[in-house]
C-alpha cells in the first residue's frame, strides 16, 4: 500500500504530493493495528453473553464470529 499526503496551496490551488517515511508509515500501520485489536476486543465484549453455556446452542454464527475475532487478534498480537 502507498502512502502520501496530498497538500493544496490555499492561494494556488495547486496540490502536491508528498510520500510518507518508512517511520510514518511504520508509526501508521502500528497505530491502525492498537485500534484494530481494540475494536475486536470491542466486539468480543458486546456479544459475552452468547458465550454463556446458555446460550451457546441458540446462537452458533455468533460463537464462530467470536472465534474468527479471537484468531485475527492472535494474528495481529503475533506481528
């Protein structure tokens, strides 16, 4: 994936484009994988109370979701 900022002159109208640095993408990837996990474990919290013993008949598609979550922030842990 490339990344670059687009910087328009106010005055021109003119745009420029300016690639980002290996730490700026590095310091972007980094950031987008805190929030990624975050928003799994986001995920894994609302749906708990599938997980009850309960409930884990009734709601199979939820309990495989939660599974994929789980895995996905392994993977993402992992790197």
């Amino acid at each position: 994936m490339e990344y670059f900022e687009v910087i328009t002159n106010a005055q021109t109208g003119e745009k420029t484009i300016r690639p980002y640095t290996a730490q700026e993408i590095a310091a972007l990837e980094a950031g987008r994988k805190v929030s990624r996990i975050a928003e799994l474990k986001q995920f894994l919290a609302d749906t708990d109370y599938v997980a009850m013993s309960d409930y884990d008949k009734s709601k199979p598609e939820v309990l495989a979701q939660r599974q994929a979550w789980r895995e996905e922030i392994r993977t993402l842990e992992a790197n």
